[in-house]
C-alpha cells in the first residue's frame, strides 16, 4: 500500500523534526512529485537536518555541498585530471553525482556555480569536456538559503527559482516543541542512527503510485482558473508559467497520495500553493506579500467550479 | 486610482468612433472634423502609451468646443447645438479618461448619442448603425469589467447580451403603453426640413416639388390597384387667382362627407410621410372614416398637422358624384378673374362659349383648343410675362402641370363655368416587390376641375390633352429630358429601378411594422391576444406580466447555466444552501473537506453528518468517474435528509 508507506515515512520524520509536520509533509511531496526543494530560512532551524533526514529515511545515495563565493562549476560536477598511465584526461565526478545532493547555502555562492548546479537539476545530465554523463536515478537536490536580505549573498533569479518544485520555510520550533528539542536527545545522533524505512523498489513504486493519483475534469477546470487568475486576474503581476501548472498538478498528486487518497481534491491543490507558487507569483503593489498570503489572494479569488 | 489597459481604451474609442459616425451626417463640418481630430489623438495617445493631455489644455479645448458650436447655431439651446455640443464633449471626454469611473461616464454619453440620432432620422439603417454602436459600448463596459480579452471572444460576449436583451425588447416595444405623436416637445426646428405641396401654387411650384424622389406616401390596395388614370391623390385645392397665385378659398369642414359615396369601392391603406400640413392625399373620393375631417372641397383632412408618419386605413370611391348641389358663394368663387390680366385668354374664352351651344360642351372645346395648339409639357419652361397665362398659351407654348391647369381653369371662367385648380399627387409606382403604390414627390401633379349643372364638379385634366403619357406612364414617361429627373425616378436604369423597388419595399415593411406601430395597432395586437379592455392601466399591467415572465426566463436560464449541471452538485448545492441558511455559508473557493473540518471547529453543533457528506461528495466529484451506485445513494439520501441546527 503505497499510501501506508507514505504514512510511515512522514511519522518517522517527524520524531525527528519536532512540531514541522506540515513542511516535512511539503518536502516528502516535494520528492513524491520528483521535483527539487528550496528550502529558504534563517540559519539553524533545522534545514539541514531535513535534508538529512530524507536521504536516510529514502534510502538514497546522499551528498552534500556548502556554497561559497569562492567555488567553481567544476567543484560541483566534477574535473578532468591528466592521468599519466594511459597519457589522457579522466573525469573526476564531483559530489553532484549523488541521488540526493544538498546545496547548503546556494546563494553564498556566485551565478556561475549557482547555475552549473541548476543546469544539472533540470537536464538530469552533466556535460563536461565535450562528454555527457547521467545523473544517478532519482536525483534530487535540497538547496538551502538564507532570506536575500542577508549580506554576502547572490539571490537566484526567478528563472532558476522556477526550477524548484517548491520553496519551503521552517520557521521557529513553537514552545512545545522547543522544549521537547532542548529536553531530548542530539538531533544528529539520531539522524545517523535512522533506519531506512523503504525496502529496494518501494521509492519506486511510491513514484509510480504519486503518477497515477486521479485527476478528474472538474479539478484540471479548478486548476486551470487558478492559472488564468494569477496571469489575468487583478492583484498580480507576474502569474504562473505552464512548468508551475504542470508542478501544481503533481504535488497536489503527492499531497494526496501522503493523505491517503487516489484522488485530488481542490483542498490539495490549496494545500501545496504556498510552496509551489509562492516564489513564482508576483502581486501588485509596493510590498511584497509572503507565499502564504499570495497563495491566499490567488485561493479566494477563483471559486471552485 | 489604477489606469485604464489599452483594449479597454481600445473598446472605448470604437465605442465612441462608431456613436459618432452616423452624426457626421447632420453635424457641421467643422465639429466634426474636431471630434475626429480629438478621437485620432486619443488612439495615438493610446498607441503610444504616452501621457493625456494637462487639464489646462483640455480646458482650453473645450472652451473652443463650446466656441464651436456657437458660432455655427448663434445658441445653445434646441436639438442641432445640443447634439453638437454633446458630440464635441464627449470626445474630450476621452482624452481626460485614464479611470473606470470616466471610461463607464463616457460609455453612457455613448448610449445617449445613439439614442439622439433618431432625433434626426428613424431609418432603418440608422437603427443598425445605432445598434453598431450600442454593441460597442457594450463591449466597453465588458471590457472595463473583466481582465484583457482578445477581440473576437468579447465581441461574442458583447453580441451575446444583445441577443438576451432582445424578449426584453420585443416586450417593451410591443407593450409599452403608447400616445399619439412625440412623448416630449420636441424644439421648434424639427420640422424645418419637410418637403412636399404647399396651399398655394405660383408657376414652377410644382416643378420644383417634381425635382426630388422623396416618397410622399404609399398605398396599399387590397385587390388589385385602381388604373392610372384613376390615381388622383387630392391636396390643395385653390380657387382664388389674383393674376399670380393661386391660393385656397374659404372652406367648410365637417367630419362627414360633403357627398354620398357611391360606385365601386377602393379600400386601402396609405401610409403618409409627415409633411407638416392638415391634408391627408386621399384619393378621390375618401368615404366616411372616423376622427377625421372633411373639406367642402373633397379634402380629407386631419386635426393635426401631419408630423409623424401616418398609417390610416381609408377607402376611395372614384364614381361618386361630387357638389351636385354647390353653395352659390362658392361658384361666385369659382368664377372671379382678377380685372387686368390675360386679355387673350379671357378673349379666348368668350370665343370658345359663343362657339358651344352648351355649357356641358365648352370643357371639351377648350381641351381640343390645347391640343391644337400644339403645347409642349416640360420641366423647364421659358420664362413667362406678367400676364403668365396669356404667354404661355399664346407665346412660349412650353410649360408644367401648372401652367396647363391655370391656363384652362382661367379659359374655363372666362367662358363662364365655374372652374378651379386641384394640386396633389397623380399616378404612383407599384412596387413589385410588395405590391404596394409608391408615391413620389416627383409625382406631384395639378389638375382642374370644373363644375357643371346637374353633374357637379368634375376632374378635367390639361396635361393629359398635350401629354397623355403623364397620365398613363408617369413622368419619367413624359418628358423629353430625362436628365434633368433626379436619378431614382429615371426609367432608363432598369437595375436601378429593381434595386430602389427592393429597398423601398424593405423599407415600407419597416415603416409599417416598426415606426407606424401606433396606440391602434398596439390595441389591436392586444386584442388578438385576447384582452378586451385596452386601457393603460391593462396595457401595464400585461406589460409588468411579461417583463416579469422575460425575466424570470432569462434568470432561470442563467441559474441552470451557472449552477452545476448534475444532481450530485444539486445535492451539495442544497447542503451548502441549508448550511448558510444556518448561519455557516461556504466560502466560493472552499473545498468540500475544509468546508467540514472548519465547521467541525467553529460550529460542532451544527452539522454532525456534515464530514461524511463531504467526503461523499469530494470522492464522487474528483474521484475516478465509475464511482459505485451505494455511495451515490447514500450521498443522495443523507444530503436529502441533512438539516443543519
């Protein structure tokens, strides 16, 4: 039962991620739906340990990067180095060959690596001295930032930004939760002794079981006034591209198969919005609107059909 | 205050273009030209995405508007300027809107300057030109409404919503309870333009009428149409002569017949264009209709001047013996010849009495006399003497309708039969396309009538002794210079003429059926429909019915179109019904679970079944299409039974 295997996986995730239920359900759709995960918060609320938390938890192949100003593409996809046995250049893979790669920190370093990194997450491949090498299968990438406004840092452009299925804050631990993290036991220490929850083949078939989530009529006409809306509607000034409709669609699918259902309610759609059109949308007007609010404006200004 | 998108000020200008065009026809040129230049300049402004002009340029603008229109009228106040004045204002209405607010005053200025061209006109072609317009505005409203559009899908929503508001329409056109002439004085240079016979006639009079192809009235038979020679249409007649002109003498009217009718009977239907004069142009001899007047000249006549096309329905008995026994005062009249003037006529008629025996012979003398002569009948005669008569039946020998009929009916009393002139209208066309008599200015005519003992008056026509082809074939027929008859009226154009035949005949339909519904109509089509009592107040009272029958038919119609279609979102409509009844409405973009889970929060108490509803309805809406049959029943029975506390 894939739904059962879903279950386990957020439960277990969230015993370690204390009081983050619904950003850990995010992230876990975010993978279901195949699609990479910007996770954007202040230092220190836990966003590595999510990413950790996954590639255990998955039983994936898991690497990690921290940007900086000063690295270069081939830090990230590897180099070719002069091998004098057979007298030619081997290609060193570099820590992008992974299934689940974690960019800590990706806007820390300049636009040249930031977009080596973001060409691999979209074609699947790396090209280097005139060669072509796939990615391993599945291949993710967590990226993590810091908000733009923090000094040192090179924001992502929107194109690039629209490369991540999502984008997710964690946020302050509330009370009960904070107490529950300073009472109990080291979170890395837990991490490294997680089991992996899945055996061989069922990441696999929970992909295979995210595709195949029903989508009936009624919620492509849901979907597609939402679009609409946010291109041609008032309130915003930059809507979203086919890719985000295709993106909805698919963790709205996730978001489904994680509550256990084989179909998609309007309320999924609703429920993945913040993460998935939150860094896509722009509104009108001077400030800037959270993911969270954007989200809302777009939500209450289509009726369900 | 967020500034207008470019289609919208792109539906807004064709708006206004297409409101304005029509007047062009009647608006000075100048203005015009100015509200052209200032709606050129608005789309530029448009095109460009430039900025509107300061207000302290628009004020200027406008000031020269205003100057505009007081030069060309000298007032502000009557139709032509306020037109004017409103089609300058609002083109610099719109190059001040930049706001939804101005955009929507600007498209209700439109709407009045559709209606005002049927201040001028009420042709069908002004309708659709006038409907052009309404569409666009239409389109403008939709347009400042909803988000950017492409042009083809608004322009069908825009058709669209006529087409909706045409049973409205037909109701109120049919229904709305109407009065006879205009509801509102209209300013006193309305009529200023209406062309036709005058009472009284000068040499050339009626020549110039002849000159334009305006239709002076139709009329319908039924059964066949008389012949020619019986199509005498009976305006003016004009007894007194004072050497010049010719002019009406005192007249007797009552509302019956000054005669018996009798002999065959011509029932038919004229349809009169206005032409701001009490004579109605019945053919001779009108029988006895109600509220209307008679003339002791055989005039059918009506209360008021004719200032709106009449419809009435009038029957014609050409045999019937008319002034058998004439007031004496009346063939004194008929008699009198102003001292002084045409010797050789008066000469002439002394002659023509020595040489019949008989009063009843000296008509037909007189008549050979012309023929004799050898006058010509045209359109252009040579200009004449004092003595008018004298010189045309002596010297130039060249001359119009007119000039026939004074130089007999002058012949006539000179030999001592009463005898005067009657103008009106003479032939006509049939239109083969509907059938019916088109009569046209240009066939204006005057013809004498003389009066003899024991006979009383009867029609003698000059024209037919020199030009016997008027009668018969019209005037096309009877002149030798065609070129000087305006284009429509020519014979020598048969596609011309087929193609005019059809137009008229749409254009008589539309005269008859759309402006010549009037209260007689209106109460007949009433009564049809089986309403005895045709008051007003019954009037409004099925008018109320039917608006209300349209209405609750467009509403219902647009209920099934917006509610879901199928029993499954009938039952949850009617769940979420009987949930905000309660107290606890759904929000529009709520999902059916959220829906359940916030009441479940907030109101416990209100609707316990309401989860499993919910999620019955969200697996059988987006779930995958065979959903099994016990669940739908179930959803069915438990929404049926669902009353929220």
């Amino acid at each position: 039962m894939p739904s059962r295997i879903a279950r386990r996986l957020t439960d277990a995730a969230s015993r370690i991620i204390l009081g983050k239920d619904h950003a850990v359900r995010l992230a876990l759709a975010c993978i279901l739906a195949r699609g990479h995960l910007l996770i954007e918060d202040i230092p220190g609320v836990g966003k590595t340990t999510l990413a950790h938390v996954l590639a255990r938890l998955l039983g994936l192949q898991f690497q990690r990067i921290q940007f900086t100003s000063d690295m270069l593409p081939a830090d990230i996809i590897g180099v070719s180095v002069f091998d004098q046995r057979d007298a030619s250049f081997r290609f060193h893979p570099g820590p992008a060959f992974a299934q689940l790669l974690l960019a800590d920190e990706i806007n820390r370093a300049t636009p040249k690596a930031q977009s080596a990194l973001l060409e691999a997450m979209e074609e699947r491949q790396i090209s280097a001295e005139g060669q072509t090498w796939r990615l391993p299968e599945p291949f993710f990438v967590i990226a993590t930032q810091n908000p733009a406004d923090q000094i040192g840092t090179f924001p992502l452009p929107e194109s690039q930004l629209d490369r991540f299925l999502m984008r997710i804050s964690l946020g302050y631990p509330d009370r009960a939760a904070e107490r529950a993290l300073l009472a109990g036991e080291d979170r890395r220490e837990l991490v490294a002794h997680l089991p992996t929850e899945l055996q061989p083949g069922e990441l696999d078939s929970l992909f295979e079981a995210a595709r195949h989530i029903h989508v009936g009529p009624r919620l492509l006409d849901y979907v597609q006034a939402l679009l609409e809306h946010s291109r041609a509607g008032a309130g915003f000034s930059l809507g979203l591209s086919p890719r985000a409709g295709l993106g909805l669609l698919a963790a709205a699918r996730a978001w489904a198969l994680l509550g256990g259902r084989d179909h998609v309610l309007p309320e999924d759609v609703q429920a993945v919005l913040p993460a998935v059109a939150g860094h896509r949308l722009r509104a009108t007007g001077d400030t800037p609107l959270g993911p969270d609010a954007l989200a809302r404006r777009l939500v209450e200004a289509v009726p369900l059909p | 205050m967020p500034s207008l998108r470019r289609d919208q000020v792109g539906w807004l200008l064709a708006g206004s273009a297409l409101t304005l065009a029509p007047h062009a026809s009647h608006l000075p040129p100048a203005i015009s030209a100015l509200c052209a230049l200032l709606l050129v300049w608005r789309g530029f402004i448009n095109q460009r995405g430039s900025r509107l002009p300061h207000r302290g340029l628009l004020v200027v603008l406008a000031a020269g508007v205003v100057g505009a229109v007081l030069l060309e009228f000298h007032q502000f106040f009557g139709k032509e300027p306020g037109i004017a004045l409103l089609a300058g204002l609002l083109s610099l209405k719109l190059l001040e809107t930049d706001s939804l607010r101005d955009a929507r005053a600007a498209v209700l200025l439109s709407f009045f300057m559709q209606l005002g061209q049927f201040l001028y006109q009420q042709n069908m072609a002004i309708a659709a030109l006038a409907l052009l317009g309404t569409f666009a505005s239409i389109g403008t409203l939709l347009a400042l409404q909803g988000r950017a559009e492409a042009f083809a899908p608004r322009a069908a929503a825009a058709a669209r919503l006529l087409l909706q508001a045409l049973p409205l329409m037909l109701v109120l056109f049919l229904l709305f309870p109407r009065v006879q002439g205009p509801l509102w004085g209209l300013p006193a240079d309305a009529y200023s333009a209406v062309s036709g016979l005058s009472d009284d006639m000068r040499p050339g009079d009626i020549a110039r009428v002849s000159e334009s192809a305006a239709i002076a009235f139709r009329a319908a038979f039924e059964g066949d149409p008389p012949p020619p020679a019986e199509r005498y249409w009976r305006g003016p007649v004009l007894t007194r002569f004072d050497g010049r002109s010719w002019r009406p003498g005192p007249s007797r009217r009552q509302d019956q017949p000054f005669y018996r009718s009798s002999g065959i009977a011509r029932p038919y239907t004229l349809t009169l264009e206005p032409h701001n004069q009490h004579w109605l142009l019945a053919m001779d001899f009108p029988g006895p209709a109600d509220g209307l007047v008679y003339g002791d000249d055989f005039r059918l006549l009506s209360r008021e001047p004719v200032r709106n096309r009449l419809r009435l329905e009038l029957v014609a008995h050409p045999a019937t013996p008319v002034g058998l026994a004439e007031d004496p005062r009346t063939l004194r009249e008929a008699l009198a010849l102003p001292p002084g003037f045409n010797p050789r006529t008066r000469a002439l008629g002394e002659q023509l009495r020595a040489a019949a025996g008989r009063a009843d012979d000296i008509p037909a003398l007189a008549i050979r006399h012309f023929r004799d002569s050898r006058l010509a009948y045209t359109l252009a005669p040579a200009p004449l003497s004092r003595n008018d008569v004298d010189s045309f039946l002596f010297d130039t020998k060249q001359g119009f309708c007119e000039h026939f009929a004074a130089a007999f009916v002058v012949t006539m009393r000179a030999a001592g039969v009463p005898a005067r002139v009657v103008t009106g209208y003479q032939g006509g066309e049939i239109n083969p396309v509907d059938g019916t008599l088109v009569v046209r200015q240009s066939d204006a005519h005057a013809w004498a009538e003389v009066w003899l003992e024991a006979r009383g008056w009867l029609r003698v026509d000059p024209t037919a002794a020199s030009a016997p082809r008027r009668i018969d074939g019209g005037l096309a027929a009877a002149l030798p210079d065609m070129a000087r008859l305006p284009l429509l009226a020519r014979s020598d154009l048969p596609w011309l003429r087929a193609l005019r035949d059809r137009v008229d005949a749409v254009n008589n339909s539309w005269n008859q059926w759309v402006l010549g519904y009037n209260p007689a109509r209106q109460q007949a089509l009433v009564a049809s429909l089986g309403f005895g009592d045709t008051g007003w107040q019954s009037l409004t009272a099925l008018m109320a019915g039917s608006c209300a029958v349209v209405m609750g038919g467009l509403t219902l119609w647009a209920l099934r179109r917006m509610r879901p279609g199928d029993a499954i979102d009938r039952s949850w409509s009617r769940v979420c019904r009987r949930l905000a009844a309660a107290g606890h409405p759904r929000h529009a973009w709520e999902g059916p679970l959220d829906y359940a889970g916030r009441l479940a929060r907030e109101a416990p108490e209100a609707a316990p079944e309401l989860a499993l509803i919910a999620a019955d309805y969200a697996r059988l809406r987006y779930g995958p299409t065979p959903a099994d049959t016990a669940l739908l029943q179930r959803f069915h029975h438990s929404s049926r039974k669902f009353r929220p506390r």
